[in-house]
C-alpha cells in the first residue's frame, strides 16, 4: 500500500514539476531542460564510447584469422535458448548455437509451452545433435521460468543465454565466459546484439541506434562501473551469482532490466563484451516498435517502482547515477509533455507571459548543435564498431532519421508506460509478448 | 531452409521511396544548419553585438559543460582502476548438485535427473516453481557411465 501510494505521488510530481518551474522561472527554462539532456547526455555517451575503446577495445585481437579466446581448465558452457513458438527459427538458432568454435558446449532449448510446431523441430534436431538437451515446459510459463528451467537443468554453472530467433557468432559463447573465468566478481556479461532486418526504414534506423546509442550507452556504462541493463537477447551469467538474487523474476515485464539490477544490488559486478556478436531479428514496423519500445519502458519504470524504496542504503551508492539517470530521462518526457500542452494552449487562449512557450523544436543554433552532435555520435560509433560489421558506414545515409525516432519514441513510449506501471494494483506473471520479427515473419 | 544473415528489401520501388524520404530528411538537416550559420554570421554591425560572437561564446560554454562530462566520468574510472588494480576476490566454485537443488526448491534427485536428461519434460506450480519431471531419453554419456 505505502509502495502504491508514494508511486501515485510520483505521478503527480513528475506532472506537476515542470509546470511548478514554468510558473516560478518560465516555459523557456524547460524548454532548456528539454533540449540540453540529449545533447549533454550525447557528450557523456560519446565520451564514454571512446575513452572504453582507447582504454580497452582497441588492443583487443579481432579479425579473420583471430583464434577463439582460449578459456582455463575448458569449462563446460551451457548455452540456453528459451523458444515460444520459434518452429520457423528455431533450427537456425540451435544450428548457429552449436556451431560454437569453442567445442565443450551443451545447448538446452526449452520450449516453453509452444503452440506451433516447435516441439517437433526441437525433438528432431536432438536426434541430429548429441550436444542439443530439450525441456519442454507442460504449460506456458514465460521466459523467467522457461530460463530458471534450463539454469536448473544445465550442467554448467556457466550460462549463456540467448533468445529463440538469435544467431551467436562462432566464437560469442567463449568471448560471453571468458570475463566470468577471469573476474571473481563479474556475476554477468552482456553482448554485442546486431540487426538481421533492414527491409524498412523502421528496421535500417534500428541498426544505427544499435551502433550509436546502445553500444555507447553499454561503453559509457562500463566506463562508470554499472549496466542499467544486460541484453535479453544475449547475456552470460553465472550461476552462483543468480542463485544468490533468486533467478529471473517471473512477474517482471523484462527479465533482463531485473537480474542486472538484482545483480549489481548484490555487488556482482556486469561486463560489456563487444566482440561477443549475436544477430537478431528487431520490429520493421512502426506498431511492432513500439509495442517493444513500450515493453522496455515498462520494464524501466518497474524497476523503479520496484527499488525507489530500498536504494538508498549507503552500500548501494554506486546505482544512484544510473537511478537518477534513469528519473532524468522520465522527467525529460515529462517536461517535454509540458511544454506540448503549454504550447498549444499559448496557441488558444491568454496565458501570463512567463507560461508561454514560443517553439516545440529547437531553435535554430540549439538545434544546429543537437543535429551536429548526434552525427558527430554516430561517425564515433562507426569508427569503434567498423571492426565488427563490414559496410556498416552506409548505414550513416539512414540516420538521419535516428534522432528523432529514437527521442520520440522515447517520449510517448515514457508517457504512457510510467503511469500505467505507477498505477497498476499488483504485477501478475509476464507472459511471452513478441513483437513483429521483420516484414519476412509477418503472417499475411 | 537457409536464410539470409541480413534481410533487405529488394523491390525498387520501396526503397526508391525511402531514399526518397531519407534525401528530403538531409537537405531539411543541411537547410537547419545553413540557416543557423547564415543567421550567425551577416548580421547589421549597427544592431549590436554580432550573433557571430554571441554564438562564439554560447559553444565556449557547452564544450566547457561537455569537457567537464568527460573528465568526471574520466576521473571516476581512473579511481575505480586504482581502486580495484588488485583483486581482493577469488572466484568462487560453480554451484553443487545440492546447491542446484536448494537454491530452486527441489530434491537433490530431481535436479539429478534434470542434469542427465537429454529430452524431458517439466512442469510447474501455478507460482512458477519447479514440480515434476517426465523424462524422456537421458543423455548418451550417462547411459554409458
């Protein structure tokens, strides 16, 4: 109840404080707000982006002729595809999975409760592959249980953990471990996720977010020490770590935004492996991004909801940034809100001088420069990520629509997620929700 | 059936329009800072200080904001190298068959029984808990055992 009620006074704070600014200072003031968070945050992320490759990255071996990184004592690695009616991926998927150059893998699908033809795939390719173990879940369970599932069946203590449409490059699963093998306290790595579909404006602008926000949000996040998020689609784990937190929770909307979470609270520390490719399928229409977009919102502000109370121990003082980062960007669409309404009723009828505000977008120079850095973001992004993806530069003709897609969607999806999460009586089991997989999966 | 790695739209047409959309989405880009320049350098010098100037300063002040981004996060990291330069942890061994076991609430002889199945099938409790199992072909190393 208590958590309930300081949710609902949130709300009303996140509403009611950038109209509280316009009426003491003035529209303009969150007008500011609302144009220098994205430039300012660009500046930390392409900072970040490059201090982690010059640090790091770049006397990293990759290439061609790189042999697979060798891992101490050849630990066994359980890879584990969760699949809810995957029949049409899933043997790419598996085939990719074992195809691993590192060879002491098993790889565990589990098909959680699928209504296709998933279950008969998955049955022949285990006749074909010795290494391939399959759990069939009796009942649909949702992916914390279908992974709960494999991390108990798995013969391994580590976990690389994969989504049913997701191909692994030939060496990712050991590149995903290696960290794990090496740092007492890394309790999970995140991978480098990159985009199959590019058939639509929808799906080739994906492809440079990748690139120019997330990988350097991942770089910059290392950099500070903390992940706001390991990526569903390819994460390692290590069991010990997870049994600590008690696994994936099965009532949270994104599994992945709660273990890394859960994780870091306990002081498991999580790595950025860039090299530890995974191809996958992304939305290539407008409702399948934002259905996902407004999953991942939702599972943002659960978090929130979920830790506003017990963060503030001094032991948890190292995820206060990614806490208040994550408040700053809710305020941002929030103030951005605001500003929208004030606009147009500036438009309708007589406000008081310091109510209105006088432009939506950016005035010419702030916008010049918010243009400017969010190419300047992209060309960084390109320079470090060249190395894993050929012909990546001529993704650059498409991004110029990425600036405005990604903040956008970021606004609406915020807009409507925050509340709906802040309001909601009680969370109940998260059940799979997929959105499209490009135009080619689409049913006619 | 094989599929592509990359999947990319092949009719003409379509990706005729989008290049289409995406060029107007440029010259609308390059317009923006046209206009920004122009606006920034003919100015009357009888109307005061030239925004030239103005705008000088401005971008003095945000590389200052941006310069001290870089050099707090710069400075955090280089801390925490110094920091943690020695390991104070050691790892800690993988999870025991018996740990498996208690840290998911189930028998020791189940999570067994997971661990050498090659196809099974699980069910669960309406809270998301393990219940049972019903195997279906163990795994062919542990046949051979």
């Amino acid at each position: 109840m208590t958590d309930r009620l300081i949710a609902f006074l949130i709300l009303c704070l996140m509403f009611s404080f950038p109209l509280g600014v316009a009426v003491v200072f003035t529209g303009e003031v969150i007008l500011d707000f609302v144009f220098f968070w994205p430039l300012f945050m660009s500046a930390l992320w392409i900072s970040g982006g490059i201090y982690f490759w010059f640090h790091r990255e770049r006397h990293w071996p990759w290439g061609p002729g790189t042999p697979p990184p060798v891992l101490a004592g050849n630990p066994l690695i359980s890879i584990l595809v969760p699949c809810f009616n995957e029949g049409v991926n899933a043997r790419e998927t598996i085939e990719a999975a074992l195809a691993q150059r590192y060879e002491n893998i098993e790889v565990i699908a589990i098909n959680d409760g699928s209504i296709d033809n998933t279950a008969a795939v998955l049955e022949q390719l285990a006749s074909e592959y010795s290494r391939l173990r399959v759990i069939h879940l009796a009942e649909n369970q949702g992916k914390a249980v279908a992974l709960q599932a494999g991390a108990a069946a798995a013969r391994s203590d580590f976990l690389v953990c994969i989504d049913g449409d997701a191909l692994l490059d030939k060496d990712a699963a050991a590149y995903m471990v290696a960290p794990l093998l090496n740092h007492p306290r890394v309790g999970a790595v995140t991978g480098n996720p990159r985009i199959r579909t590019r058939s639509t404006l929808i799906g080739r602008v994906q492809v440079g977010e990748f690139s120019s926000i997330i990988g350097l949000i991942k770089r910059t996040q290392r950099v500070y020490g903390q992940v706001f998020t390991v990526s569903g689609v390819i994460a390692a784990f290590r069991r010990r770590a997870l049994a600590e937190v008690g696994y994936w929770s099965p009532d949270m909307i994104t599994e992945d935004i709660d273990i890394s979470w859960k994780l870091q609270l306990r002081h498991w520390s999580i790595f950025f492996e860039p090299r530890a490719l995974c191809w996958i399928l992304m939305p290539e229409t407008l409702k399948g991004l934002w259905k996902q977009r407004l999953r991942w919102a939702q599972g943002g502000a659960e978090v929130f909801i979920v830790n506003m109370r017990r963060l503030w121990g001094w032991e948890y003082r190292r995820m206060w940034p990614l806490f208040l980062e994550f408040c700053m960007s809710t305020a941002w669409a929030f103030a951005y809100a605001v500003s929208i309404v004030l606009f147009l009723i500036g438009r309708l009828i007589p406000m008081p001088d310091s109510l209105y505000v006088q432009h939506l977008f950016p005035p010419a120079f702030t916008g010049l420069m918010l243009g400017v850095v969010c190419l300047v973001q992209f060309a960084v992004s390109l320079f470090i990520e060249r190395r894993y993806e050929k012909g990546i530069a001529a993704s650059l003709f498409w991004v110029i629509w990425f600036p405005v897609v990604y903040w956008m969607l970021s606004l609406f999806t915020t807009l409507v997620a925050f509340p709906k999460v802040m309001l909601r009586r009680k969370r109940s089991r998260a059940r799979w929700v997929s959105p499209d997989r490009g135009i080619g999966r689409l049913k006619p | 059936m094989i599929q592509p790695l990359i999947f990319t739209e092949q009719r003409l047409l379509p990706r005729t329009l989008d290049s289409l959309l995406t060029i107007v989405a440029w010259l609308g880009f390059g317009w923006l800072i046209f206009s920004g320049l122009i606006n920034a350098i003919e100015h009357d010098p009888l109307m005061g200080t030239r925004p030239f100037y103005t705008t000088l300063l401005t971008l003095r002040i945000y590389l200052l904001v941006a310069g001290l981004i870089v050099l707090a996060l710069v400075g955090w990291a280089k801390y925490n190298q110094l920091r943690f330069r020695i390991e104070r942890r050691k790892r800690r061994p993988g999870l025991e068959q018996h740990e498996v076991a208690a840290s998911f609430n189930i028998t020791s002889e189940l999570a067994l029984m997971m661990s050498q199945a090659q196809v099974f099938t699980l069910a669960h409790y309406d809270t998301g808990a393990i219940d049972r199992v019903w195997m279906a072909k163990i795994l062919a190393n542990v046949q051979s055992e």
